[in-house]
C-alpha cells in the first residue's frame, strides 16, 4: 500500500539514489555527516524549542497540553527558478483571492455573471452578510494568506487549500531557520538561501500601510484569545518581533466607534489589529451574541473606518472547501488569464455525477469535510480500513454536500530522519503571502510540514507531523566557492584581557 | 504599557520571588531538622508549615508533621498556595501571558524552573529535596540576572516592584514566626536549638556570611533581628526591601509620568524605616511590629494595584 512512486525534491524522480545537480552538495553534506551526529543536533534544536516554549496544544489532549512539533534536520530546498515560478502563480492568486472578496461584500459581479453558483456563497455559513457593504481600509481584505502547497514532480505543483483568515506557522518558518543557522551553519555556506528574518519588518509594513487614511503614526496591535490558546506562542512571537503590544479582548474598549487599548496611564488609541480570533469571537454584538469573548463594539469601529482588521472580517468564504474547487474560474474571472498554480481535481460531491463517481471510487480517494481541519473528517482511501470506507461512504450517502474528494496524490518526500536513519517522507508547504496597500509579497520561505509515519500523508501537527526548514536559493549556480578568510580578522576591536602577568 | 502586562509582570516578580524564598526555606528546614536533636525536626517542620501559612492546609492532608510529608508538602503539592510547584505555575503563566515583554533568558529561566518540577510526583530523600531546591535556585538566579540585563524600563520596574513587596512579606514573615511561636518552651535562650533557629533564619535569606561581616560578637538574636529588619546593607531586610520599592516607584514615576497613592506610602514606610531601631522594636514588641508591617506592606499592594490600574 501506500504511495508509490514519489518525486523527491531532494534526489529526484523516485529510486534516485543521487540528489538531483543542483542540490549534490546537500547530497555530499548527508553523507559526510554521520546519522548520530544529525541525530544530536535535532535533539538540541528540540531542546530549545521545549526551552523557549514553541509549543503547541492539541486540543481533547489533557495529558499533553504543551507539545512541541518534532523538527528534522534535513532541510527542503527550492531551487531559484523554481520559486520564481512558484511566487508568480502565489501572487495571482492572493490578488485574486481579494478581488474575489471585494466583489462578494460589494456588487456581486461574479454572481451575476454566472461563474458560481448563488447558492453556493448566499447559502454557505462562512459567508458573512452582517459585514456586507463595509469597505476595510484600502480595500484589502487578505492581508496574509498561507497558501497551501503539494508536488508531485519536477513541475507540478498544485494548490490543496488557501488560508486567508488567520494562517498559523509562521513562527516555525522563522524559529527553524534560527535553529538550522546554529546547529547547521556549513549548509550555508554551500548554499545561498534567502533570509526569511525579515518577516515580522515585512508584516509591521503591511500593518501601517492599511492604517485608516490620516493616521500619521498609526499604533499597531495583535489581538489573541490568550495564553491557553494552541498558537499563543506565534502571537507573542510576532508582536514581540515586530515590537507592538499583544492584546486581548479585555484590553480593548470600543467608545464611539474608536478603539481603544487599557494602558497603565489610561486610554490609547488602536489603528490597526492583527487579529488571531476567529470571526465568530471578534465583537458579541455582531457575531455571536453568547460569546463571553470579543470586544463590543469592534465591527462598528471597523464599519465606520476607524480601525483596520487584519484579516478582513468574513474572509472565511474565500478559503472555504466548498469554494476551493472554483478557485480556477475565480482567478480566471479576476486576472483574466488561466491559474498558474492548478488545483487538485475535485469532485464536489454535492453534484449527483461527481458524488456517483467518489461512490464507486473511495478506495483511491481521498475524502474530505467541507468544514473540517486539522486533518479531523477526512478519508484516505488508500490506507483506510474497510469499516472507515463503509462509514464514509454512509456519511456521504447522507449528506453529499458536506464534502468533496481529491485523488490520492503521490506527494512529493524529502529525506527525514528516523529510527532507521534517513529515509523519505512526504511533505507539504505552506509559504506566506502578504499584501498591503503596496503591493503583493511572497516571504522567501515557509513552512515545511512533514509525516513523519512511513507512507503516511497526513502532515497535520495535531496528527504526528512534524515540520522542516524551507530553503529558497538565491541562484542556482550549485555550489558556492569555499570562503576564503577575506577581509574578516578574528579579533573585534583589537581589545583582549591581558591574563596574569603584571 | 498595557494595565494586564504590567499586572502580570508584578506578579511574576512576586511568585518569583516567593518560589526562591520557598526552596530557601525547604534548603534550610532540612539542615535544621539534621542538626538538631530529636524531637526539635518536628518543631522545625511545624515552623516551615506557619511560616508559608500553610498549618490548616497541611492538616488537611492527615499526614504526620515531619520531612518526608512536608518536604513534598512544600514542594510538590499543587493543591495549595505555599508550594513550590503552585509559584512556578503561577509566575510561568503570568510570564507566558506578557511573553513579549520578556527576554529569552528571563523566560527560559522560568520556564527551567518550572520544567524540573513536571511529571515529578516525589521529591525523594533529603537529597534528591536538596537537588531539586538548588536548582530552582539556580534558574531562579539565572532569571534574576537575566531581569538585570533586560531594557531599563518599565518592564524589568514592575517585575522588581513585585519582587521587592514579596521579599518584605516573606522576611516578616520568617522572623514573625522563628521568634514568637518556636522557641520551644523550655529551652534556654541561647541554647542548641536556639542557636540552629536562629542560623536557619540567616540561611533562608543568604545572609550567614553577612552576618558575621557586620557583627563581630557571635550569633546574638538582637543582632538577627536588627540584621533583617533595620540593616538596608542586606537585599532581603525590611528596610531594603522598603528602599528598593521607593526607588522603583521613583523610576516609574519619572519614566511614566503615574504618581499616586502608593508612592507617598512607600515614602512614608521608608522614612520610618531609617529611623527604626532594633532595640526599640523589640521593646515595644516584635510581633507586634511585625503584624504592623505585614499589614502595611498589603496595603501598599493595594495602592500599587489602583495607581497603575491592575484591574
């Protein structure tokens, strides 16, 4: 069972037993570098994440409240060329994802022009009516997507899902680049990788750039449910970076559609709130009425143009799987040209031939909620057991609209470390997306998500995955010329402590 | 600064401080309960109990009042307020809550601390206490001097001002109890037992070495009180604590521009403070004095919490 025949990214087509030519200094550093040593520095860059406190919860886990997702050494590596191609599709379609949104709250062209089905956006919960017709500041609503990525081969990548409310992971991107930099600095010198610390500077821009028009200095914030929520740590790691205060809802109060943060010496004034709260626990008065969480008043403020959300409110229907499956037509319909980033095949089960087809194919296919994450509510037909495929196919029997289905694909794998020493697994990619009133950018990395279960597919932190460096080279001339001593001298300043003597 | 940042940071001053003064403690209980004379290790155990208010709490438990039970009573016990575990769950919370405001090594130094203590059900034999007391002292140190590296504002004052209140409430505390309640009846002042308290107080403060800097005539309990109450040359005294706190409101003043209530009690406490005599406060009564103080001390907290709007 299993997948069979995997592109690796880093040997090439399968059975490779040498890495693909660009990348044969990876290759000579595997080899040259024992298992156990490999094994040590992993150990140590676990230490200092359990250290730091980069951790996760998963929820319904008592026992495990704080974990850490395991880390592997072995880094994934995008050649210059490929990532060139990679950001162009990326940038396309953020750009569609956000004229797709502005168009959904505001006239509906695409409906009324018969691309989607009415049904489908009117009808579905993610859609919010309650914000339609309010205009975020600069019109942006996606201000940070995490694009979901899969590979199958030299040249195939495809979309899996788009993250346009809160995407997570960033902090990995950064905290494995720290730890790959101490643990690993020779792979750096073989290879020129693009930095990635230049995030949270890129983020901070994006923030003030979306501040409402004639804020000079706009004060910047994050907004998180607090310290027992799983991504709390990637919070506090991003305010902290960018310098900004991290607040909850408790710290806020709304007075005359402003917001205002509780200081030590009184009231100040918020601009711009990067919040890491769902929809639904943003501001009681408009979402949900039971909440005990959110700021009253927040959607009001946001309406009257006084404060920038970020992420737009209502962005849950751009990145919805029941929407997924249109994103070609979508991006077409916007850019005016085709997706340069396919997605998967789809069958959306909602369609009495497509649901047919899923019926009589589950043992090849992968089966997925319509709402769910984390990998929770899925099939995959290749590996399940026959009571898990008699239970969905009753599921889907039952309520064909609540999902769809993709083919089992051969994922791309990358080298990981296990018991046996190194050995493929297959990994996904999450790179991050921003877009502020400048323009659209792609951080030169990502993260990396691997399963670590041989042959497994499911990556999902929650579900054993594990994750690992994104490198993106600068040029792809291979191997760089050995540094010479250059103009660098060991001492700083000339200044020593003279020991002992007189 | 937000209101609920710098109500955490206080607080994390404050179980910081609490935890070291807790292992201090244990650290010195064990070395009482070893050098003296049986029955005295029972008398010591009990002083250990009154000195974190935890007498009823123990009770509770039905154990015999001895090392072994209140050891890991003072230690590990998460059901109650005084251990060890509680302060280190409490100060990692409030620094998990104002994470940005801190800085790798002082997060990681809490953080350290805490992880001794997870999935740990036993703290096992005087020995394995011992290990365990000493290196949350170790780690309670590395994040003290990881405080002193941090940015000079108001960040590192709050986390101080609330180490400052705790010290004061913890040495008022430990003499309240050494001198009134376990002097055991009928042992002479000056006696064996007498003079293994009297040490034990100088332990749980760090303060044996400084002690025979600053007086030359033997251990003398006058001294130990005048030492701990009146001497601002000693960090943890009553009267440095009282400076300390001057200070820091002082720098938060200046910083912030917030002045209020608690700055003009503190002001009030520490002019009376320089003033003090040991003497006379044994005169006119240590337990006394001492309720007085612990008392003004909650009230200065109080203050401190409306002035910044702890909420």
């Amino acid at each position: 069972m299993g997948i069979r025949q995997a592109f690796d990214e880093i040997m090439g087509q399968a059975g490779s037993t040498i890495p693909r030519s660009e990348l044969a200094a990876l290759g000579t550093w595997i080899a040259g570098t024992p298992p156990e040593d490999l094994r040590r520095r992993q150990q140590s860059a676990e230490a200092t994440f359990r250290q730091l406190g980069i951790t996760f919860a998963v929820y319904g886990d008592s026992d495990a409240s704080e974990r850490i997702i395991p880390f592997d050494i072995v880094p994934r590596i995008f050649l210059a060329s490929e990532w060139a191609r990679l950001s162009e599709g990326l940038v396309q379609r953020v750009e569609a994802i956000n004229a797709f949104l502005d168009d959904i709250y505001g006239p509906q062209r695409i409906l009324k022009d018969g691309v989607l089905p009415a049904d489908l956006i009117l009808g579905n919960p993610q859609f919010r009516p309650e914000i339609a017709g309010i205009r975020p500041p600069h019109g942006i609503w996606a201000h940070i997507c995490g694009i979901d990525l899969v590979r199958t081969g030299p040249d195939d990548f495809f979309v899996l899902e788009d993250n346009a409310r809160t995407p997570s992971g960033v902090s990995y991107m950064l905290e494995n680049r720290e730890a790959m930099l101490r643990l690993c600095p020779e792979l750096f010198h073989h290879f020129r990788v693009a930095a990635v610390d230049s995030y949270p500077d890129r983020l901070l821009e994006t923030m003030r750039s979306v501040a409402p028009e004639g804020v000079a200095a706009p004060v910047c914030v994050v907004l998180t449910p607090g310290h027992y929520n799983s991504a709390f740590y990637e919070h506090s790691f991003l305010a902290d970076s960018m310098g900004i205060e991290l607040v909850e809802a408790a710290d806020l109060v709304v007075e005359d559609d402003v917001v205002w943060m509780r200081m030590i010496g009184g009231l100040v004034k918020v601009d711009v709130i990067y919040r890491r709260i769902d929809d639904d626990f943003l501001d009681p008065r408009v979402f949900r009425p039971d909440s005990m969480l959110g700021v009253p008043g927040l959607i009001g403020a946001y309406a009257a143009g006084n404060v920038a959300l970020i992420n737009a409110p209502g962005n849950g229907i751009a990145d919805d799987k029941a929407i997924y499956s249109y994103m070609p037509e979508i991006v077409k319909y916007y850019s005016g040209s085709a997706a340069k980033l396919p997605n998967v095949e789809t069958w959306r089960c909602r369609e009495p031939q497509a649901l047919r087809y899923v019926l009589d194919n589950l043992d090849d296919l992968v089966v997925k909620l319509v709402d769910g994450s984390g990998g929770y509510g899925m099939l995959v037909g290749p590996t399940a057991t026959r009571a898990e495929i008699e239970a969905f196919r009753a599921a889907l029997i039952a309520e064909p609209h609540r999902y769809i289905a993709q083919p089992t694909l051969a994922l791309s794998t990358v080298p990981t470390l296990g018991d046996a020493g190194l050995a493929p697994r297959h990994v996904d990619f999450r790179p991050f997306v921003l877009t502020g009133s400048c323009g659209v950018q792609v951080v030169p990395g990502g993260l990396t998500r691997v399963a670590l279960k041989e042959g497994s597919l499911v990556v999902n932190s929650s579900q054993g995955g594990g994750t690992k460096d994104s490198f993106v080279l600068m040029d792809d001339g291979a191997m760089l010329q050995a540094q010479g001593p250059g103009g660098m001298t060991q001492s700083i300043g000339g200044m020593t402590q003279r020991m002992g003597g007189n | 600064m937000l209101a609920r940042t710098a109500s955490s940071l206080y607080w994390l001053g404050r179980y910081v401080e609490r935890a070291d003064f807790i292992a201090r403690l244990v650290e010195a209980t064990i070395r009482l309960d070893a050098l003296s004379p049986r029955p005295a290790g029972r008398v010591a155990w009990e002083s250990a109990l009154a000195v974190t208010d935890t007498v009823a709490a123990f009770a509770k438990t039905g154990e015999e009042v001895g090392q072994d039970a209140v050891a890991r009573f003072l230690t590990l016990d998460a059901t109650h307020s005084g251990s060890l575990v509680r302060s280190l769950d409490m100060a990692r919370n409030n620094a998990r809550a104002v994470r940005t405001a801190l800085t790798r090594e002082a997060w990681t130094g809490i953080n350290q601390a805490w992880l001794l203590f997870q999935n740990r059900a036993m703290p096992g034999g005087a020995a394995a206490t011992l290990a365990l007391t000493e290196a949350v002292k170790t780690a309670t140190r590395g994040f003290e001097g990881a405080i002193h590296r941090m940015l000079r504002n108001q960040t590192t004052w709050f986390i101080r001002l609330g180490q400052a209140v705790e010290r004061a409430d913890n040495t008022a505390r430990l003499l309240d109890v050494k001198y009134h309640i376990l002097l055991p009846a009928g042992e002479p002042v000056g006696g064996v037992v007498d003079r293994d308290q009297w040490t034990t107080i100088l332990q749980t403060v760090s303060a044996v070495t400084a002690y025979r800097w600053l007086y030359s005539e033997g251990l003398q309990p006058a001294n130990v009180i005048d030492l701990l109450i009146a001497r601002a040359e000693l960090p943890r005294s009553l009267a440095a604590s009282a400076e300390e706190t001057v200070e820091i409101l002082d720098l938060l003043a200046k910083r912030t521009g917030l002045h209020g209530e608690a700055d003009q009690m503190a002001r009030d406490r520490h002019a009376r403070m320089v003033k003090t005599h040991s003497k006379a406060v044994i005169a006119g009564g240590l337990h006394q004095y001492l309720e007085r103080f612990l008392a003004e001390n909650d009230e200065l907290h109080f203050a401190i919490a409306g002035q910044f709007r702890f909420g």
